[in-house]
C-alpha cells in the first residue's frame, strides 16, 4: 500500500515513480528559480523548507515534522522516538 498522497495513487510503484518525476523538476526550481538562496542551511527550519518544496506537490504532510513512524520499501526512517535526537545530532 502506497502512502497517503495528493495524486490518489494506490500503487507503490507508480506512486514512486511520480514522486521522482515532481521531486526532480522541483530540485532544479530550486537552483534555477534561485529559491534556495532564501533558505536557511544546516537546520531543521532549511530542511523542512526544503522537503515542502520538493513533496509539495505529492504529499499533504511535505516540511512537517512526523509524528509517527515511516518506511518506504525495506527502508525505515528514525524512529519518531529517536528523531528529536537524530536531527539534534
């Protein structure tokens, strides 16, 4: 099952394969439209702004902080206990 999205897409697959193709033209916004020089590097405040820019157009919860624990794949994000100390460190 594919993470709650904007697009409506049920499929892992083809939800992986949208979220690359927005995330990407929204990466080269972000260096063409000289939009990352308004943000804050090597905080939290500079990444947030940055993953609402890249997901904004896939997921309702881009550049907001977790509240509960995430995988896509085999892959799992820190643990919503540990994520206070992971982006501390």
């Amino acid at each position: 099952m594919a993470l709650e999205n904007k697009l409506g897409i049920t499929s892992e697959i083809e939800l992986a394969r949208e979220e690359e193709r927005l995330s990407k033209t929204r990466a080269m916004e972000l260096f063409d439209k000289g939009v990352i020089d308004g943000i804050e590097v090597g905080t939290f405040k500079g990444l947030s702004a940055i993953h609402a820019y890249l997901f904004q157009d896939v997921y309702g919860f881009a550049g907001q902080m977790r509240t509960v624990n995430l995988a896509k794949g085999s892959f799992r994000y820190a643990p919503l206990m540990y994520l206070d100390a992971a982006l501390a460190a």
